[in-house]
C-alpha cells in the first residue's frame, strides 16, 4: 500500500471516529445536526480527518437516522432503547455505508465498525456489531456477500 492511500485510509477511519463521537452527542445532549458539523468543524481532530467524508456521512447519517433506526430494529434481537449508545451509532454508521455507500466493500464497512466498537464500545460489543452488520451486508449487498462468501 502506498503511504498516500495509507494516510487516506487513516483519515478516513478518523472521520469515522468523528462521527461516531458526533452521533453519540447528539444522542446525549440532542443537538442537531447543523450544530454538531459547526461543533466538530471547530475541533483540532477535525483538521486530521477525511473532511470531505465526515462533510457527507456525517449529516447524511444524522438527518435519515429515523429511517436507519427502523433497519437496524429489523437486524437486532433486542429494542433499540436496550442498545448501548455508542453501539448504537456504530450501527448507524455501518448500516448507512452497508446501504448507501456501495464504492466501499462491505467488508472494509464491517472492520471499521468492528473496530470502532473495540475501541470505543463494551468489552464484547465488537461481536454485536459484527453479527448485526454480517446480517445487514446479506440483505444490502446480497451479490457481493455472495461472491465474497463463495470465492473464500
């Protein structure tokens, strides 16, 4: 890998950081989504992330997150008010690449989450998020989890 596509794939899973803190204030202290962009625009991390990104997800996440809700209460074994908030934005995160964002595999969209949740989730909330975003690539992505499953 090149050190310039590294440095992007860094930044990139830095804005995903981002919107994870993002998604979880807005959970928290119920700021809009105008308000946390402005916010977070304003914060040192803000310099070191895929700007263009976290510009795009972001509130593209934030203002459909009722119609994410109703997708991931379809993936879940349990009500989404039980889910731990950070898991919680995890998921939205994943579920709205696993659907919207079809330029990234979604293998790579499940190792962000993943990893995201071992950073920043419970001790075993990473294998959750996994499960869940394993079932949402079946249904989102049928032909490429497909071919992925069938080739290994």
């Amino acid at each position: 890998m090149s050190k310039a596509s590294s440095k992007g794939a860094g930044a990139r899973t830095r804005a995903r950081e981002l919107m994870l803190q993002a998604l979880y204030q807005k959970q928290i202290a119920g700021h809009s989504t105008s308000e946390l962009v402005s916010q977070f625009h304003d914060q040192a991390a803000y310099q070191r992330v895929d700007k263009m990104f976290f510009d795009q997800q972001f509130p593209a996440i934030s203002d459909s997150q009722n119609d994410l809700e109703k997708k991931i209460d379809e993936l879940i074994d349990r009500p989404l008010e039980q889910l731990d908030p950070v898991e919680f934005a995890i998921l939205l995160i994943g579920v709205y690449e696993l659907e919207s964002c079809t330029d990234i595999p979604y293998r790579v969209v499940i190792n962000e989450c993943v990893n995201l949740a071992k950073r920043f989730g419970s001790i075993e909330g990473h294998k959750y998020i996994n499960a869940c975003l394993d079932t949402a690539a079946k249904s989102f992505r049928e032909m490429e989890h497909r071919s992925w499953t069938n080739s290994s």
